[in-house]
C-alpha cells in the first residue's frame, strides 16, 4: 500500500455522511457567531459601566439645558 499518510487516496463519502458533516459544521459556526456577538456585547456593557459618570453628567447637562431660560446660562452649558 502507500508509505506516506498523504498519499492516501479520499475514500468516497456518502450523502448521508456529508449531511452530518454539514448540520455539524454549521451548528460549530453558530455556535462561534453567538460566542462572538456575547464577548462584544460584555465588552460594550464593560465600557459602558466605566464611563457611566461621564455619560450622567452629559445627561444632567442636557436636562440643564433644556430647562435653561437664561441665554447667558445656555451660552456656559454650551462652553461647558
């Protein structure tokens, strides 16, 4: 027979073994899409609790201005 591994010859498959590789294939590839949208989503919630200071004083910032009547205290929230 052959003395080297890859000069082996591809034995034939049949339909029904290339239908579980398949289904095999595809549920690995779902299974590292969902793995990889739940590591962005932890890192943009990681993100998001780092700078929740900044993001509420944005917030107060905004109200402030909304709720702003004088133009001289508009025109410092603005420089703010």
């Amino acid at each position: 027979m052959f003395k080297d591994k890859d000069q082996r010859p591809i034995l034939p498959t049949t339909d029904e073994e290339m239908k579980k590789n398949d289904i095999r294939l595809k549920a690995i590839y779902l299974l590292q899409r969902l793995m990889r949208g739940r590591a962005a989503q932890n890192m943009m919630f990681e993100g998001k609790e780092k700078r929740l200071d900044l993001i509420k004083e944005l917030r107060k910032t905004e109200e402030w201005k909304r709720n702003s009547d004088d133009p001289s205290e508009n025109m410092l929230l603005e420089n703010y």
